[in-house]
C-alpha cells in the first residue's frame, strides 16, 4: 500500500521544522485541510492546493504526490532499466561514435516507425516495456544523426530530439524530474540542429510540463507563452503549427490555474478550443504521431480538469456531457477525463456516477488506473463515505485501497 498523502503532508512538515499553523500561513491553505489530510479524514486535494502546499514546504510538487510504482526516488537503488535509460541519455563523456544496433543501418522510416512505437507505448502507459526497449531507439536515433550527408544528418537530429523528447516524458512520469530535464536539454540541442522547425516549441512544451511538476509554475507559463507567440507567428498558416501553438497555449492555461488564476486559465482554453475549427480547414499533418495532441476534444478535456481543480463539478460535468472524443485522441488522455468525471461526481456526492466512470476506466485502461495516484484517492474518499454502490469494493481491491 502507498504512503497516504496525509503522512507525506505530516512528514514533510516535521523535516520544515513547521508546526500544522505555520504551514497553512506560509502556503495560504486553511489549518483546517491541513489537519484533514494529516489526520486522514482527507485523502485527496485539488492540485492548486498541492501546488500551494508544497511551496510552504519548499519542496518539489512530486515529493509530495508520492512515488510512481517501482521507481522509488527515496535514495533506494534504480531498477535496472532505469538505469539503461539514464545512460542511454547521458552518455558518457568522450565516448567514441555510436553504432548502429544491428548490422545494417536502420532506415530514417524504420527509426521514425520505431520512435512512434515508443510513443504509442507511452500513451499505453506500458512504462516497463518502453524503459527496455527505449535505450535502443535512442541509440539507433544518435547513430542516425552522426551519419550522411548534412540533408540527412538534419533529418536524423529531428528523429534524436523526438527520442530524447520521450525519455523526457518517460523520466517525468516516473517522477525523475532532473533526468526529465536532462533529456529535454539533450533534445533541445538536437533541435537545432534539425529539419523540424516546430520540434523546439513542442520540446518547450515538454519542458513546461516538467517545470510545473517542479512546482516552477511561473516559468512554465512563460515558456509555453512565448514558445506559442513565436509559432503563431511563424507556423500558424499550418496544422502543425496550430497543433503546437494549440498544446503550448493548453500548457501555459494549466500553470495558470495551478497558480490559482482560474479566469485567465479559462480565457486561454476558450481561445484555444474556437482555433480548433481552423484545423478542418487545413491539409492533417503527414505525421500526426509526432506532433502535439491538439483537437476540440483535448481542449474539451483540459476544460474539464480546471474545472474539477477549481471546485466547479456542475461546469466539469457540463463540458463532459456529450462530448465526442477524436480517433487520435491517446488512451492516456481518455483516462484523465474519466477521473475527472469521477471526481466530479464524488464532489456533489453522487457515489454511484463516480463509481461508473472508474469502473469504465478500469475496463479500457488498467494500467493507467493503477499509475494514478487521483484514482486512489478518489476511491478511499468514497469508501469513507456515507454510501457504498455496487462495484466499489472491487475497485478498491483492484486499487489495493486499506480497508
């Protein structure tokens, strides 16, 4: 069983020298959540309080969510295919050349096939296969940047940034926000020296959502804003281009509200969502796995998750009602709603609507339920409750939630 968000609380306080009275002064939460969370009689909260909290604590936003299952960041040793991927990322100095894996060179198709395989998994939240297998595509990627002529080389950068990029994603996820930002910086680089214009901006986007589990909030919404300023200007005529702006302009709204500022978040998702009609009217992009998820529907679902954040289930639910999920929208994105619609419905105290949507997500993504830690919480706050609907026993078995 994980460590209650209570106990974390507590036993961050204790290493701040901070008395219960203190912390809330220090990160303008009430006392009153913060003796609920300690004592258990909370077992959640909404993100802008954790953000809150965890400035009072001078600490990352990650030390107090907790640990993703089996990669611990207590100072226990890394699994070995994490540590394959650090290397894998930060190779060592002065290294020769690298080596094509198998005796032909791979094709630039094979390598961007293998890299959207690497994707797909993500999405999947397959993170135990992706860390085996994703040493090897980036060391294909690098192979593949060294080699030809400057045409080809660029075109390889590209496919090395969008590697570096996922072990980025990869490192975040598994709450390695130093090893994240090593990789985005790697990526960068490559960038720069790539044939993709818009592969910067979509790394900045990357790089935002790192800062924000660091709990850097300001300088996440800077990046992304002046990342989305510049391909407004420069790539707006595209799909692509509006797919990055769009995913930028989603980043900068979430920091804001994360930073309490719910009406300039609402602003920003409203702007991006009435963009999203331009995308019919534009050619698709020719590869749309390697560029930002970025659709009425992920806009929709953005929505939804201020919402809830921000205490307002009717408006949350009211987005959901109806919606109509695009073909290319990931499972991971999928799973966020349903959370969220739970969390909604446990809000106004409808147990039994927060129960169907979590035994939905369980059918369509295990997996992702089990990396969640909202999912937990949310089904320990209904098993507290005054009601108990069929289904939620299994839930919480599912979950391992102590009761």
């Amino acid at each position: 069983m994980a460590e209650h968000l209570g106990d974390r609380l507590a036993r961050l306080r204790r290493l701040a020298d901070l008395t219960q009275e203190a912390l809330a002064e220090r990160s303008g939460v009430s006392v009153d959540v913060v003796r609920k969370l300690e004592q258990r009689r909370k077992h959640s909260a909404r993100l802008p309080t954790l953000h809150a909290l965890s400035r009072g604590l001078g600490v990352e936003l990650t030390a107090l969510l907790g640990d993703p299952p089996g990669v611990p960041s207590n100072g226990d040793a890394d699994p070995p295919q994490l540590v394959a991927v650090r290397r894998a990322i930060m190779p060592p100095l002065f290294a020769p050349p690298p080596e094509p894996n198998g005796a032909d060179r791979l094709s630039l198709a094979m390598l961007r096939r293998e890299i959207a395989d690497g994707w797909t998994l993500y999405h999947d939240a397959e993170f135990g296969r992706l860390m085996e297998v994703l040493p090897g595509i980036i060391a294909d990627a690098r192979f593949t940047a060294a080699v030809g002529n400057a045409n080809e080389r660029a075109a390889g950068q590209a496919a090395l940034g969008k590697a570096l990029q996922l072990g980025g994603h990869l490192a975040i996820r598994l709450g390695k926000t130093d090893l994240a930002l090593s990789a985005l910086e790697r990526a960068m680089n490559a960038a720069s020296d790539s044939s993709d214009p818009l592969l910067a901006p979509m790394i900045s986007n990357s790089v935002a959502w790192n800062y924000q589990r660091q709990n850097r909030l300001d300088d996440a919404e800077h990046l992304a804003v002046y990342a989305a300023d510049r391909v407004e200007h420069e790539h707006g005529d595209t799909a692509e281009g509006l797919r990055v702006w769009g995913g930028l302009v989603m980043s900068a709204a979430t920091s804001a509200a994360r930073s309490g500022d719910y009406d300039t978040a609402n602003d920003m998702m409203t702007t991006a969502e009435n963009a999203t009609r331009r995308l019919a009217t534009l050619p698709p992009p020719a590869d749309g796995k390697m560029v930002s998820v970025f659709s009425r529907s992920s806009v929709r679902i953005e929505r939804v998750r201020l919402a809830v954040q921000h205490a307002r289930p009717e408006e949350a639910l009211s987005l959901a009602k109806g919606m109509r999920l695009s073909a290319d929208t990931p499972p991971s994105w999928r799973t966020w709603l349903l959370l969220d619609v739970a969390r909604a419905h446990a809000d106004l105290g409808n147990a039994e609507g927060a129960v169907k949507a979590l035994e939905r997500l369980r059918q369509i993504a295990p997996a992702w339920m089990r990396h969640h830690t909202l999912a937990v919480a949310i089904v320990s706050d209904l098993w507290a409750g005054p009601s108990r609907p069929p289904g939620l026993r299994k839930l919480a078995e599912f979950l391992g939630v102590d009761h």
